[in-house]
C-alpha cells in the first residue's frame, strides 16, 4: 500500500476517483429515473507480491457465494483492466432496486436473465467508463477500451482470474463501494489492475499535480 510519505498523492487520487464516482452517480440515476447516491468511503492501492496474502485476502467483501462481475479492459497509455464486482445477491437487490420492485434483505431467487445481464452489463459500463475515464481524461492519458463483459465466479475462480493475467495481476487499485437506493446499502467493489509501467505512469502524473499544488 501506499506509505505515508505518498499520502498527498493518495489524498489527489482519491479526489479525481471521488468526482468521477460523483459523475457515475448523476447517469445512473437519471437511467433508472430514481436518486442513486455512490459512495467510495476507501480506496487502497496494493502490490500483491509484496504481500504474502492470496489476491482472494483483498476482495472487498465476506462471500463464500457467488459473485457478478462486470469489466471491461483498456490500453494505450495505460493497460489494464477494470472490474465492477457485487455478491450476487446484492445485484439481484439492485436490479430489484431500479426495476422499482420492492427491497428485501431475503434474496431468495439468485437466477438472472438476459435483460438482468443487460442491466448489469450497462451499470459496470457507467460506472466504469466514468471513473476509469473520468481520471485518465483529467490527467490527460488516452485510453482505449473494450466492450463491458459479464462473467459469474465464486470467489476462488475470481481470485485465480485475476492471476492469471500475469501482465497486470500485480498491481491492483481497490475502490470500496456503496450504492445508496431509498436507504437500501448495496456494498460492493472496483478493482483496477494494472501494468506496473501504468501504475508508475499513473503516480507520474498524480506528482505532477502534488508539485502545482505545492508551488
């Protein structure tokens, strides 16, 4: 994670993942036509073989069930790939949510359709496309993206998903987050792998505005 000494470029980070998170929040809720709050109370960023944990200590949620995750990858002046993951029984409430059905904590059927991975597959292309772009478009980096994919994993599959791709399984930016619905809390996560060249090509240009600011 990052060291003290780091911690203005931290605050900067999270401040551009903040308004980008703000701008996600604005298109969600005008698609479902209802107030959507997104909250991102944390953010971490973790080097995972410096760690003796598994990638599976870092997801951002207690779930021996199944999880819905939506990604989508990029490239260009940075490559990685970005990844919006929910419980599969918080996505079921979700959906619910912007269906304007009625929240329960009970979930009890977890199938899902095609239109419901439509919905899920436009929600991670919103909120992906705004904080992953949101930033790079901020700091001035072009990037190029892929369509959003949908895929279903229990948490082991996931974790061995992500190490698998050798090229950006190392270095991972975890956003921790809160969907806000009527008071219904979904909790959930974005994890953004990248290149180590694309973390260290991130941080160059988060220096870059700690100097501004420090002038």
């Amino acid at each position: 994670m990052m060291g003290e000494d780091k911690s203005l470029k931290f605050d900067i980070l999270n401040e551009l993942f903040n308004i980008s998170v703000g701008q996600a929040a604005s298109l969600l809720s005008e698609m479902i036509n209802r107030t959507l709050i997104l909250n991102v109370p944390s953010i971490e960023i973790i080097d995972i073989k410096d760690n003796s944990a598994d990638v599976d200590a870092f997801l951002p949620m207690d779930v021996d069930g199944t999880l819905m995750v939506s990604s989508i990858c990029f490239e260009n002046k940075l490559t990685g790939k970005a990844n919006l993951i929910f419980p599969a029984e918080k996505m079921r409430q979700f959906i619910n949510l912007c269906m304007n059905e009625v929240a329960t904590e009970e979930i009890g059927d977890l199938s899902f359709s095609d239109v419901d991975f439509d919905i899920i597959r436009e929600i991670g292309n919103i909120v992906l496309n705004c904080i992953v772009g949101g930033v790079s478009n901020y700091l001035e980096i072009n990037l190029d993206y892929s369509l959003p994919e949908v895929k279903v994993f229990n948490k082991k599959d996931f974790a061995q998903d992500i190490k698998n791709n050798e090229h950006y399984a190392r270095n991972m930016i975890l956003l921790y987050i809160t969907f806000i619905i009527d008071e219904t809390e979904i909790d959930g996560a974005i994890m953004i792998n990248l290149t180590l060249t694309s973390l260290q090509e991130l941080m160059s240009k988060i220096e870059k505005i700690e100097v501004e600011l420090n002038e």
